[in-house]
C-alpha cells in the first residue's frame, strides 16, 4: 500500500494570475530544468516568467497534469524543444 504525501498551498493574493500558452524548456547537467513560459502576441511571444523545477519534481507534476486532463501523449517531444500554441487553421 502506498500513501501518497498531500501539501496545502499557502494562498497569496497579492501573486498575480498569468495567462501563457507557450513552453521552452532546457535540461541542465545537474539534472535541474529551465521552463519558461510566455503568451503568443501579435509581436511574438512575451515571456511571462522562467522556473527553475528539479527534473524529478518537474515529472511527478507532468505526470499529475496528464491525469487532471486525461491526455497521455504517445510520442515523446524531442529534447529542448520549443512548445507552442497550436495554430488555427
């Protein structure tokens, strides 16, 4: 049986809410991740802010938002890659 460990965010509110729909995401050789996000605009994209996520925690929390959304990819995207919105056509 295992347990699974629950934590309770503190709330703050003065910590404003972003809107991004678009990813770059870097591996460092310590095994730590580079993600930043941003929003597509009509001049491109403006970065919205750069987390620094341990690639193990970074798993465990894709791993959560695959469940909530109920999308499990079948192909892997390739390291270091750039993921953007996809485009209306």
């Amino acid at each position: 049986m295992t347990t699974q460990k629950t934590f309770e965010f503190n709330v703050d509110t003065d910590i404003p809410v972003l809107l991004v729909d678009s990813m770059a995401s870097f591996l460092r050789e310590d095994g730590m991740m580079l993600v930043r996000l941003g929003v597509s605009m009509p001049e491109g994209i403006q970065e919205q802010v750069r987390l620094m996520i341990p690639s193990k925690a970074l798993h465990h929390m894709l791993d959560a938002m695959c469940q909530q959304t109920q999308h499990y990819p079948a192909k892997a995207v390739k390291e270091n890659a750039t993921i953007k919105k996809p485009s209306k056509s």
